[in-house]
C-alpha cells in the first residue's frame, strides 16, 4: 500500500543542515497496524510526514497504491490527500468554533458529500467512537479524550486508505491513552490501516510491527503475532 525508498530528508536553516532522515526503507500492507517508536528527535514525525504527503523527501521514492507520489501535480497531491489520506495530532487541531458533527461533517462536503449524506456519515462515526451525545459540544466543552476522538472521527470519516496519527496520546493521561488505543485497535479490526508514532513502547503493543527509529534511520522492526 505504501512503500518509501532510500528517503532522506534535509532540514538547512542558513548554514546548518539536519539529517532527519539518512536513507529509511519502509513498507506498509494494506490492514496492517504499524506504530514507529524511538527517542525524542529520532525522525518519527519527519517519516510520518513523508509518507503522508505533508512533507517532500530530500531524496527516495514514495509510491502509495503503486502511483509515484512524485509524479503528481501540487493539485493532485492535495486532493490525493484530501480524499485517501486521514490525520490525527497530538494537540486535537480542532476547529474552535465548530461542532463535534460539524468537525466531521465539513470535510466530507469539502469532498462532494451532500449535507444530508455528510450528516449520516458523521453521525456514524461519532457513534462508533461512542461520541452520539456529544455531536453538538464545541471543544473547550470537551474531555481531552472527547477532543482527540472527535479528531479520530474527523480522520476515518471518509473511510480513507491510510490513517495517520502523530503522537495521538502525547496530551491524554494514561487512562485516556488506553482508551484511544483501544478504539484504534477497533478500526484497525474492522480493516482501517493505521500508521503511529508514539514514545511509549507501552502503546505500540497494540500494532502488529514495531519499526524502532534512531538518529535518523531504522534500527529495528519487531513483528507481533496478532
Ligand atoms: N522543520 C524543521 N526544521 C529544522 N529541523 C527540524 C524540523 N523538524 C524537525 N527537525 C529536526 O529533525 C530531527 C528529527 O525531528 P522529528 O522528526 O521531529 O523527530 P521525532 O518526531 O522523532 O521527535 C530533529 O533533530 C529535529 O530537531
Ligand atoms: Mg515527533
């Protein structure tokens, strides 16, 4: 489903430069549920961002359903990742103003959805992620475990081909974290691929690899029987 080759990716601010990533291999089969573990600065979020399209490798391939992400035009890779691609942060990135529903519903009308098919959708997932008598609480009226799922909501919405989910705990206490990760291996089980980064080795046990990332490279992968 996914596959990145040889990626390195450069930050250079003035004269200095960033190796973030020094050559990451990596491959992503449709169903899997994978989590990307290491250390503070290792170059998680950097391959998260790579292999979501909301970053551009300094060099290497990334091919997502056998297309060439580097073949597709600005608008193509915007609606690529509008329509196939889901996204979930540390901090929510919540709409202030906006409804639990309208959170979910606007980005699926931004994708052709009509009002009445966007509202069915949305209900659905709010449901699912056990949110139904939320729907019309904004966020500041919402738990931080309530924020985050509304976010997860948002993500799946429109069913995509790849979740992604940049430390999606980082803000929840332990108990909350359990919580969202259950509802990840959930989704994950009823077929959702799901790509995670976390520091805590605790949460990647609910993925069934484990890629261990160090100063910018892939150190280790551990494979659990699920
Ligand atoms: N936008 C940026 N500009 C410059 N350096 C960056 C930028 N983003 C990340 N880095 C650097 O790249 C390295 C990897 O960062 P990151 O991918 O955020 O690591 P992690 O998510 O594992 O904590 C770190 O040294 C970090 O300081
Ligand atoms: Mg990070």
């Amino acid at each position: 489903m996914i596959k990145g080759t040889n990626i390195t990716r450069v930050y250079k601010k003035g004269s200095v430069e960033t190796h973030a990533l020094r050559g990451v291999d990596i491959e992503i089969k449709k169903g899997e549920f994978v989590a990307i573990v290491g250390k503070s600065g290792a170059g998680k979020s950097t391959l998260l961002y790579q292999l979501s399209l909301l970053d551009t490798p300094t060099t290497g391939t990334i091919h997502i359903d056998n297309t060439d992400i580097a073949t597709l035009s600005i608008k193509e890779r915007t609606n690529f990742r509008l329509n196939y691609l889901g996204y979930v942060f540390q901090d929510y990135a919540l709409l202030p103003e906006l409804t639990a529903e309208e959170s979910v519903l606007l980005p699926l009308m931004m994708q052709g959805y009509t009002t009445e098919d966007a509202r069915k959708r949305a209900d659905e997932v709010l449901t699912r992620l056990e949110l139904s008598h939320r729907t019309t609480w904004r966020p500041s009226q919402l738990s931080g475990g309530e924020q985050q799922r509304v976010s997860v909501a948002r993500a799946i919405a429109h069913t995509p081909l790849i979740l992604f989910a940049d430390e999606p705990t980082a803000n929840l206490d332990s108990v909350t974290s359990k919580q969202l990760l259950e509802y990840l291996e959930e989704l994950n089980q009823a077929g959702q691929t799901i790509v995670m980064v976390t520091h805590e080795l605790e949460y990647a046990q609910h993925a069934h690899r484990i890629i261990e990332m160090s100063d910018g490279s892939i150190i280790k992968e551990t494979r659990h029987k699920k």
